[in-house]
C-alpha cells in the first residue's frame, strides 16, 4: 500500500521536453530496434542495448520506450532492468512513462504503478488514455478502492471519463474492489454503453453471484460477443447452477458465436463439476474438428473432464497423448483417480510424476494425500510430509498441513497428526476439524471433547463438521449423555440445524445403548427422511441385541432404499444365523442369488517398504502366499493355546463347526496381519485397513496376537480405528 493512506494529485503542466528524436520511418526501421522481436534472454538484451548505445539511439526517446517496452512488459524481458533503465533517463517522456506503470501494473508489486503514476503527475507530465487503464487495473489488484476514487476524479476534471477504455477500466476497478453500486454508477451515467463496458458490468455482477443483475443486462446488451457469453457461463458455473451454465453455452452455439479457450475451459469444468458427459463429449470432437488438440490447458482440460465423469480410460489415453506434460497435466489425472476413489492408479501416476522430474505443486500434493489416507499409504505420507516441510517457502498453504493431518490420522498416526497440530502457528476451523475427526475415529473421545472446549475459548466457532467430529467422539466411545448434551447445544447455543450425519451418530449412540424407543422418536422428529447408514446402524444394534422382529422391519425398509446393495440382506442373515433359523438364512441366499447380488468380499490392505499389499478373504495369489500361511499356521497354532475358542456365530453358512472355523481363519485382516509379521522385523508397528468391519471372531484373535507377538497392531475398518496393544484394545471391545 501507499506510505500515506491518501495523495495528492498537483495540477498538470507539460514539461519541457528536449529537441524532437529523427524522423519516425527512419527509427522504426532501425536493425537494433528490430532485433528487439527476436530477444529470447536478459544476456541478449543486454547485447541489444549496448548496439544502441553504441549507434546513439539511447538519447532518442523512441529508442528508450521501446527498450523499457519489452523490459517491462515482455515475457523475455526484465522488470528491474527497466527499472533501472528508466531511472537513467533525465528526462522521461509521456510514452516512456506509460509504459513503466503499464509493466509495474501487471508485475508481482502493483502497488508500484501507482507510486509511479504520483510520480510521473508530480513531475509536471498530465497523465492520458494511455496511463489511466494502467493504473486502475492496479488499484483493482492491490484492493486500493480510496485510491481508486481520487484517480476516478483527476479522470473527470482531465476530461477522460467518455473514453472507451478508461470508462470500462473505472466499471472494472470498482467491480473488482466490491463497489458494485459506484460501477453501475459509472456505466449508467456515461453515454458510452458500448459492448465492452456492457461487458465489464456483466463480468463484475456474475462472478459475484448477482446473477439477476447480470442477466438483465445481457439481455440488453447491444451486442452479445463470445467475452459477455464467457461472463454469464462462468458465474453460473461459480454459483453451482451448472445446468443453466450449460444452457447459455447451448444457445451461444445457437447465435452461431465462436467459442474461444476461456469458453471451452469453463464448459468443460462445468462438465467435470456435474458429470455432464454428452455435453463435454460434443465439446471434445469441436477441439478436435478443429485442430486444437495439441492446445496443452484445453488437453488438461479434456483429462480433467473425463475422469471425473468416470471415462478414466478415456482420460488415460488423453494423458499418454500429451507430448509435453506440465504440473497441470499430472495434477489431473491423479486428481481424477482419486475423485473416483481409484487410489492406488493415483498412487503409480504421482510416481511416475516424480520419475519424470516434474516437482509437485500444492495442488497435486492436496489430491496425493487422500490417497495415501485411503489406502493407509504412510510412508508415501511421511515421504510428502518431508517434501512439504522442505518447500515451505514455495508451499505456504494451510490446507496442506490440515490434509497431514488428516493423512496421518486415518494411516493409523495419530500422534504424528496432533503433533503437527500442536506445531501449527495458527489453528484454523478446518484443522481443528480434522484434529477433532482424528481422535474421534482412534477413539480418544476425551482428547477430542478437550479439543473442542479449547478451540471455543480461543474464539472459533464451531460449524456443522465440528459436531460431526464431537458427536463420532461419543458413539465410538459410548457416551451417551454427553452425546444427548452436544447435540442440544449445537441446535440451542450454536443455531446449527442437524443434519443426516448427526442424526446418524445420535441414533447409533442410542440404539447400540439399546434405546430404541429413543431412537425411533430421534427419527421421526426428523425433517429429512433417514438415509441407508442410519437404518444400517439401526441393523446393526439389532443384531447386537437380538432383536430379530425390530430387525426384520428395518431390513424392509432399507431394501427398499436401497435395493441393489447386498449390506442389508447379509446383515439380518447373519442376525438369523445367530438365532439359528437357517431356514430364513437359506431364503435370504436365494434371494441373493436370484437378484444376482454377490456379498462385498472383505479386504485388507498393508504397505511394506511404501509398497501396499492388498487381500481378499482366502487369498491365495500374492507372490509369498506359502509364507504367509505358513506364518497363518503359527498363528492358529500359538492362539489355539492361548485358549482362543473361535466365535462362530457369525459364519453365514450352516455348516460344520471345523469348517466355521477354517472360513474364519482365512479372513483377509488375518492375511494382511500375517505378511506383516514375515515381512518387518519384531517390534515394528503393524498397520492394516479394512474395507468392512472387523468380525468380533478376528477382533479377539488380534488382540491375543498383538500379546503373543510383542507388537502393537493398528487397524482401520470401515468405521473406525482399532490400536492393538499387549492383548487388549483402544476401543475397549465397544465397537
């Protein structure tokens, strides 16, 4: 900002200026001017500039504006350099002065312009057309609105306020800076509506989300060019209405308007936002109609489309045809894999990124970690936590350290995520959030309700997610009443609506606790209708405590809810098969087979050496399979005299105990667990995650595994975290 929170503005005088330069053919013309166009480095310019010196053009003011042109504004140019060159020049002219604010305005400091602007009006030069788009578009970069005024006047008592550029340059400055009543102002005062400051209005008001005012304006703008459509697209888009978005690049084609880049970018992130794949399909075959395929951001662009509308073989085949990939290229295809949940391929294209020399930004860093967090990837994680800690100047971003400490919470480090937690100079909602979530899920309720009491004196205010976190705190851990207390003071002292997943936690809380009256009231005082988990965790208390009419009641309402999904017919035949009505479990495996509905085969995974290790039950197709049921033998052998009894109530089948057991001895958590034995050496942290919950059969065997083995066993199922320690565990047998 200005040293002065305000200048002064002298009256303007034309300085003096010394004998006229040669004529302007002859300089136009000139080789060591035109050689200007071919300079590709700051050693060249230098060559350039010191063949000027020498041929005398450096005392001609043409020479001089051209030089500080291309330093100031040229992609091969140099800033500091013309701004050296221009401190050199005694006597700038009003050419040369243009074109040092036009470079300041578009630099890394464009507070400088302005400086320069007081500089160049205090020094007697009045200030044209030419300097007032400049300056405006810097008081619109640095927010400098008061700024902005005292210019908006120097432009009026100099007579500027009817040209073109300078009257949309003020619409556009005020727009930017919030003052969206003064832009209108400007453009409903002025004669000049032409399509450019129409432009600018509509720009300002729909990237705001002001979209009345922006479509009342399209609709009487003279004439519609493709920058005005590109306007009404991008802030439908920006506001979530991408239908509506799509429509007016629907009827653009109609009014037979060329799109340009800016159009197709914003319509195929709309298409990726809404999965709106027959629209980005006819988008792909215009850019290739065209030739404009090998257009890198609209090829990054089609990748990003496709993998997010599920085409991830299309936006593969994309990708490999991309001679020259930049950040943005690999950036988009990890981010596609991990938006469709296939995490491992994200896991081998971030790899291969590395392979290739091309450094991760944050962006790509910020789509890695969900990765590594889904598939318990830790050493990946504590490779990019590494990375991050030594790019800190390049990767300055809060939700980069939030996204850690999600990673390390959900690969089973809790500790290494509240360390970086504690560590972090200033704590925001969203790592609060996550730090919450965290302990939550490893079952540390009474770190996470501490927590929560410590961000609300320190004056954040808890949202909607915060109580998630709080309320998951108290089901994992059985706390009823405060359970009962936080859900009150959300709605009462916080005025949060509860919604689907805060109802979940409550009902679960309630029903596990065996207060299904409760429950079933918490329910219908909803104003939502009670989604598939909320029936689920309904299910599964009935089960827990044997209430097979209640069961059956809630089964019937979660196949109609969701039909093609197998979770409840598995669920209330397990709760037969503990009752031992095989009959009805035979009717419910029928049913099963006849809807060609297959049960979600369990899954573990394990990294070793940063390399994830993936079974199924009974797996037999990893390369050390005869080790690791070799190891699987041991195992059986040393619980079996622990005095382990297998729990086979469980098993879905009606079969034989000793085939009971052999079908639960082969349960992909016990496979997992047993590479990792082969494979780290004694007293090494085991980490597993589970795609289902963990059985209570393989829960007691990994307790007494842990004891037996001397190692701590940390696992993930798919509704929380399980530290096994010394034959007992963190969740206390509450799960």
């Amino acid at each position: 900002m200005l040293a002065s929170s305000s200048f002064t503005i002298p009256q303007a005088n034309l300085h003096a200026l010394p004998a006229s330069d040669p004529s302007y053919k002859h300089l136009q013309n000139h080789p060591s001017l035109t050689l200007l166009s071919t300079c590709k480095s700051l050693k060249t310019l230098k060559q350039i500039h010191s063949q000027i010196f020498k041929n005398g053009l450096h005392s001609t003011h043409f020479a001089l504006s051209k030089l500080i042109e291309f330093c100031a504004v040229s992609p091969f140019g140099d800033l500091p350099y013309a701004l050296s060159l221009f401190k050199s020049i005694q006597n700038p002219n009003q050419v040369i002065w243009n074109n040092i604010i036009r470079g300041l305005s578009i630099s890394e400091s464009p507070i400088l312009a302005v400086e320069y602007y007081v500089d160049m009006v205090s020094s007697g030069f009045s200030p044209n057309n030419y300097t007032f788009p400049f300056v405006l578009k810097s008081c619109s970069r640095i927010s400098s609105t008061h700024e902005g005024k005292q210019i908006h006047g120097q432009i009026i008592k100099l007579g500027f306020d009817d040209d073109a550029f300078v009257h949309t340059s003020l619409i556009t400055m005020y727009m930017q800076n919030s003052e969206l009543g003064n832009a209108r102002l400007v453009f409903d005062k002025s004669s000049l509506r032409d399509v450019v400051s129409y432009t600018a209005l509509i720009t300002g008001y729909a990237s705001r989300g002001f979209l009345d005012q922006a479509l009342e304006l399209f609709d009487e703008i003279p004439v519609r060019d493709v920058v005005s459509w590109n306007a009404m697209i991008s802030g439908y888009a920006q506001s979530g209405r991408f239908g509506e978005a799509l429509a007016f690049y629907e009827e653009m084609l109609k009014e037979s308007v060329t799109p340009n880049e800016s159009t197709l970018l914003n319509v195929l992130s709309v298409c990726a936002q809404s999965g709106s794949l027959n629209v980005g399909n006819s988008v792909s075959s215009w850019i290739e109609e065209r030739g404009l395929g090998s257009n890198l951001r609209l090829a990054n662009a089609l990748v990003d489309m496709y993998a997010k509308c599920g085409e991830l073989d299309k936006a593969q085949q994309l990708f490999e045809g991309i001679e020259y990939k930049n950040v943005v290229s690999w950036n988009v295809m990890i981010g596609g894999y991990t938006h469709m949940s296939c995490y491992k391929e994200a896991l081998g294209i971030f790899r291969r990124m590395l392979r290739s020399n091309v450094d991760p930004n944050d962006v790509t860093l910020l789509s890695i970690l969900p990765a590594c967090a889904n598939l318990g990837a830790l050493g990946l994680g504590k490779w990019i936590h590494a990375y991050i800690d030594k790019n800190r100047k390049i990767l300055v971003n809060d939700a980069l350290w939030t996204s850690l400490i999600d990673m390390y919470a959900k690969c089973g480090n809790i500790e290494a995520a509240k360390q970086i937690f504690d560590g972090m100079y200033s704590k925001s909602l969203a790592s609060s959030n996550a730090m919450i979530s965290g302990l939550a899920m490893h079952g540390r309720a009474e770190l996470a309700i501490g927590l929560f009491s410590e961000m609300t004196k320190e004056g954040l205010t808890p949202d909607n997610i915060t109580f998630v976190g709080v309320l998951s705190a108290c089901n994992h851990a059985g706390l009823l009443d405060l359970g009962r207390q936080f859900f009150s003071s959300m709605i009462e002292d916080h005025n949060i609506s509860p919604k689907l997943q805060h109802y979940g936690c409550m009902i679960d809380l309630l029903a596990r606790a065996g207060l299904f009256d409760e429950a079933e009231s918490l329910m219908k005082s909803m104003e939502m209708n009670p989604d598939g988990a909320i029936w689920g965790s309904l299910l599964g208390a009935c089960r827990l405590h044997g209430k097979i009419e209640l069961a059956e009641f809630v089964a019937k309402n979660l196949f109609k809810l969701e039909p093609d999904k197998p979770g409840a017919y598995v669920l209330l035949s397990n709760i037969y098969a503990k009752a031992g009505r095989w009959e009805d479990v035979a009717k419910i495996r029928t049913r099963l087979n006849d809807m060609g509905m297959k049960r979600t085969p369990g899954c573990s995974s394990i990294e070793v050496d940063s390399v994830v290790h993936e079974f199924v039950v009974g797996d037999k197709v990893h390369s050390q399979s005869v080790e690791i049921y070799k190891m699987l033998d041991e195992i059986d052998i040393l619980l079996e005299k622990a005095g382990l009894v297998a729990d086979t109530s469980e098993v879905l089948y009606d079969m034989d105990e000793e085939w009971k057991e052999g079908a639960l001895r082969h349960h992909s958590e016990k496979l997992a667990i047993a590479f990792g034995l082969i494979s780290t050496k004694p007293g090494t942290t085991i980490r597993i995650v589970k795609n289902l919950r963990v059985c209570r059969n393989c829960h007691s065997a990994i307790k007494l595994i842990s004891k037996i083995f001397n190692r701590e066993i940390i696992a993930r199922d798919r509704n929380r975290f399980h530290h096994f320690k010394d034959g007992s565990c963190s969740c206390k047998d509450y799960w």
